[in-house]
C-alpha cells in the first residue's frame, strides 16, 4: 500500500512554519530610535525546495502523490518517464498526482522537480509489474454490435477525451474517498479482456456488481463536466475533482445531475443500469489522472488526502 503520512506532514509542517515567518515579519516599525544592527545582516536564504513520494515503488495503474516543500517560486512542474505534469499549490507547498500507466516499462525512474524548466530536485521511483490477468467475455450480438458503428465510437472517445482531458488548479475535495456503490467486484481494472473473440485490450475501469436501481454516490466532491447519454458505455457522469483528477460512472439507469452542478461526497449522481456496452446490470467506474486511467481500487487504498 503506498502511504501519504510522510508527504502530508511535511505539507503541514511548512505550512506552520510559513505562518510563523509571515507572523514575525509584519511587527510595527519603530521611528523613534535607529534600526538595531541586527537589521543590517543579510536576510538568511531559504531552503531550496525538497521533493518528496508518497512511495518508492509503484504498480503499473497506480498513483503516486509528489510534494514540494518550500514552494517554488516559478513555473512548477513534476516530470516523470519523459512526461511533464502540472502542480497545484497549497500553503507552503506543491503537490502533483502522478499516475503510472498501465503500459509503463518497468524500471526504475527519476521523479524530477522542475522549477521554470531547470530540475532543482529529484527522488527515484520503481515501476513494478501490475499483474493483471487475461479474460475472454461473450456478449449477445445485439449488443456486441455497438462496437460496429466506428462513428459513434469515435464520438464518445472524443467526449471523453475532453472531460477526462481537464485541469483544475486546486482540489475540489477534502479527505479520503468512498466507493460510490457497496457491492463487489465483477470485473476488475486492468485485466486484458477478449470480446466475442476479438482481440485483447485493458479494462479502463473497475465493475461493480449491484443491483439495477441502486443509487450511485460521489465519492469526493467535485464539478461535473459530462452527464449525458454515450454509444458504448450508456448513460455517464463524470465530475472533475481538481489537481487533475477525474472520476467516470457509466451503464447508469438515471442521471441525477447536470453538466456544471457542483456536489459534495455522499450526493446522488445517478441510478446503477445497464445501458450501453452491458451485459447486465453494474457500475463501471473510472478514476482518469492527468489523462491517465488509473485503478479506482489502488487510488482508495493509497491516496486518502491530507
């Protein structure tokens, strides 16, 4: 399990520390006697920024959480594996959720800071084997006939693409996520599935099995950029939760919200069905990070937030 304790009191830390610096720094001038000498020293240079991992190891189709303490200055941005990832600030620091694909070769590599394009810092990162396994499933031609109609396909990838594809610069949430259902897993994140024989690509999101009705729930709260209808994966919500980080409720029966309504963990969002690419009544739910899809399951068990 990856673990956030060290990260997260670091964040604190400097954020106390910060308070204390600004406290002491605004006190009342004097202009009945001359400045002490102590004034005239040179005002002491600040740390350099220090990266810090939530963890050292990494599966394939997890999150690690990067964070930054003092704050750059500049432009701040986390690199990983070639690819550059956007920061928020809070308080005294900066943090970057960093997701690690499914296709990622394994290895290790260096998480770098980058301040305005110059690396100030750096923390190594092995990327271990995801172990997902293999399946093959068989859908009625009815329904296996959905994935024929390439336009429509293409039209949902391109919805996606823009809902899973935005950046809020801050988090909308606060504190650990919760399963937006309670029932168990039918059909995991990550396994390479084979439809009616065809050939083998990744499961994006996690299947949970309850029954058709069953009310669907935030997990954390958020913004919602899609709720609407879509070819494959049916009627779907998606709710931007800042920092980069997007969650994906699909097969719905209902939608309970609308495309730009703020909600609170614990809200409605819709209704468990089966409409779309569905053998049967679940919730296919997805956490997307910078992009990225990611396992829901891993990201409850390691990313709880400060």
């Amino acid at each position: 399990m990856l673990r956030l304790t060290l990260a997260f009191a670091l964040l604190l830390a400097a954020c106390g520390c910060a308070a204390g610096e600004q406290a002491s720094s605004l006190g009342p001038a004097s202009t009945s006697s001359p400045a002490p000498a102590a004034s005239l020293l040179p005002t002491p240079t600040p740390p350099p920024p220090r990266l810090e991992l939530s963890a050292s190891q990494a599966r394939q189709g997890t999150v690690v959480l990067a964070v930054a303490v003092p704050a750059p200055e500049g432009l701040v941005a986390v690199e990983l594996g070639g690819r550059r990832y956007l920061t928020v600030r809070e308080g005294n620091a900066v943090l970057a959720y960093l997701p690690v694909p499914l296709d990622q070769h394994l290895g290790t590599y260096q998480v770098t800071l980058l301040e305005n394009g110059r690396a100030v810092d750096q923390r190594p990162l092995e990327v271990v084997d995801g172990g997902y396994p293999r399946e093959q499933l068989f859908l009625p031609p009815a329904t296996a006939s959905l994935l024929a109609d390439v336009a429509a396909v293409q039209e949902e990838q391109r919805l996606l693409a823009v809902a899973y594809g935005s950046f809020t610069a801050q988090r909308l949430w606060q504190g650990a996520w919760h399963m937006p259902v309670d029932g168990p897993i039918s059909d995991p994140f990550g396994v390479r599935r084979s439809i009616n024989g065809g050939p083998y690509t990744p499961h994006t999101g996690t299947d949970l099995a309850v029954a058709e009705g069953t009310p669907v729930l935030a997990p954390a709260g958020g913004r919602v950029v899609l709720a609407r209808e879509l070819h494959l994966r049916g009627l779907s919500v998606v709710v931007d939760h800042g920092a980069g980080v997007i969650s994906g409720y699909h097969h719905l029966s209902e939608v309970s919200v609308q495309e730009g309504q703020t909600v609170q963990a614990g809200q409605e969002l819709g209704k468990v069905g089966s409409t779309g690419l569905a053998g049967g009544p679940h919730l296919h739910w997805e956490v997307v990070v910078s992009g990225v899809r990611v396992d829901p399951m891993a990201w409850l068990q390691s990313i709880s937030g400060p």
